[in-house]
C-alpha cells in the first residue's frame, strides 16, 4: 500500500482532513494525519513520510514554524513539503517558500490538483534519493564510499564529544593487493574487492558502518561499542578472510588483510583528523609486521604489545 508513498496531512480542520485523507487512499496512498504542529513533528520522527501536506493557520505553532523545524533536523531536510493556505495573499505563499515549502495551494483546491503536485513532489523526492544514492556509494562494492564517511565521521565524532560517547574507527587494506591485480588482472582484482566489501558486511554487527574509503583501502565506523568488541569484530573479518578462497571458483586466491583502529574516548583524541591519522598509523604497524593481523591505538598506550 505504502508503494505509492507515504503522506502526512497536517491541519487543523478535521472535515478537511477526513476528505483529504480518503482522497489519497483511494489513490493507494498511505496517510498519516496530524492536527496540529507538534504532533506532525512527532509523527514526522516515527513514520518517515515521504510527503508533507501542510496547513498554515493552526493553533499552537503554525505552518510556517512547523516547516522551519522540520527542516532544521537533517532527516528531514529534503522533505517535500505541500503548504496549505486559505489565503489569497502573496506575501504568505512567499514566506511558506522561504520557509522551505516545495510548492503550496489555496484553499478551497481541486483534489485533481492536489494529486497532481503530491506526485511532482514525491517524482522530486524520488530523483533526490536516487542522486543521493549515486553520490553517497561506491559502484563496485555498494559500499558507502569516501564521501559518506567523511560526513558521517565528523558528525559521530561531535556527537561523541558531546555525549561523551565511545567509539572507533577501523582502517583495513588488503595485503598486497598490486600483486593480485599484477597477477590476475584488474577484473579479478576487482571481484576481490567486492568480495572483501561482502566479507566485511557479513562480519559487522549492526551499529558498525562500512566505507569503501579508497582503491584496496576500507573504513568502519563502529559505533555504540567498547574495544573489546571492536576487537573481536575486526579479529572475525581479519579470520574470514584469512579463510575465503577469493577470485573465481576455478581459480581461488588466497588473500590476507590488515586491521588497524582508533578508538574514541574523551582526551584521547583531540580531533577527527588526529583519530584518523592514529588508526592509519595503527594500521601501517599491521603491514609492519607482516600483515594480517589487528593492531589497535588504544591498547597500544597501554600495552606495548598491541598485535595479535
Ligand atoms: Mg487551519
């Protein structure tokens, strides 16, 4: 049902909504309704609607606030949002547009209408996830790629600044990945890739990110998780990889890798950069010593004997 998209109605006047409402579900649209400002912005949080249709005069805060801070929370940035307004005048259709309405409709409106700018509103919204997508992954793994990380990371680590939260950053590369391509051809070279990104994927747990972060290179964010458990994680990668017979099945390649993190915790890095500089040097200690193996920044203050 939900196929066509989803739609939140927000306004004051129940008749309106009620019509409004079976208008769209006889067009197999799923809706959520709202009578007010606050309670939209709750229900925005739960159903992710993929379409907002937004009446401006309402007790409480109005349309115009409702449109400001939804469009504050970066989930719901690129919202379309349909204002709804019972008045003629120029001058609120503009606001309703600076305040990041995508398109608005007087009252009383032709329903034809209104289905009409709901379906240019949610071909725009499904053109921006398709761009976003394109944008925010890499091509040959599906992976999340540089880009994305470079966003999340920063985010994540002012997050845990902030909460004073615990998390790390694992680099990984491929031992010796020039010598598979030199030997096998970059096609192969290729499938190995992908095959690690799958390996990778399979071995994470769910609060864990994996980013293709460059050629053979690999990143995770491992978030919501102590060093004990970042350890283990990166240990059962480093192990299923160690077993995978990689390439094509008539000809499988042994292929090892190395694992080197960071981890968060307050005072212990100053900056992303400095975060980041220590896992690539964590992981540069793993090749180091022959590769294949976990080596991370945490234990290493305290431990001298870091590797496994
Ligand atoms: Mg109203």
């Amino acid at each position: 049902m939900s196929d066509m998209g989803k739609i939140l109605v927000v306004d004051d006047d129940r008749t309106l909504i009620r019509i409004v409402k079976t208008r769209l579900e006889a067009e197999k649209y799923k809706v959520f309704i709202a009578s007010n400002g606050e309670e939209a912005l709750r229900i925005l949080d739960k159903k992710r609607p993929d379409l907002v249709i937004l009446d401006i005069m309402m007790p409480g805060i109005d349309g115009f606030e409702t449109c400001q801070r939804l469009r504050s929370k970066p989930a719901h940035r690129h919202l379309p949002v349909i204002m709804l307004t019972a008045k003629h005048n120029p001058s609120e259709k503009v606001k309703g547009l600076d305040m990041g309405a995508v398109d608005y409709m007087t009252k009383p409106y032709e329903s034809d209408e209104l289905l009409a700018r709901i379906r240019a509103g949610l071909r725009a919204r499904r053109e921006y996830e398709r761009i976003m997508k394109m944008v925010s992954r890499d091509a040959l793994t599906g992976l999340y790629n540089r880009r994305s990380f470079d966003l999340r990371f920063a985010e994540e680590f002012s997050r845990a600044e902030r909460y004073n939260r615990e998390f790390s950053l694992v680099m990984l590369d491929i031992d010796h990945f020039k010598t598979v391509n030199d030997t096998y051809g970059h096609p192969t070279g290729d499938i190995v890739l992908k095959q690690v990104a799958d390996l990778i994927q399979k071995n994470i747990r769910k609060s864990d990110i994996p980013y293709r972060y460059g050629g053979e290179e690999f990143v995770i964010l491992a978030l919501e998780t102590d060093v004990a458990g970042v350890e283990i994680c990166a240990e059962r990668i480093r192990t299923s990889c160690e077993k995978f017979h990689f390439g094509k099945e008539k000809k499988p390649i042994s292929i090892t890798i190395s694992l080197g993190f960071s981890y968060y915790q307050q005072d212990s890095a100053s900056s992303p950069e400095d975060m980041l500089r220590k896992a690539d040097s964590m992981l540069y200690q793993a090749k180091a010593r022959g590769g294949n193996c976990v080596t991370s920044a945490t234990l290493q203050k305290n431990n001298s004997a870091a590797a496994q």
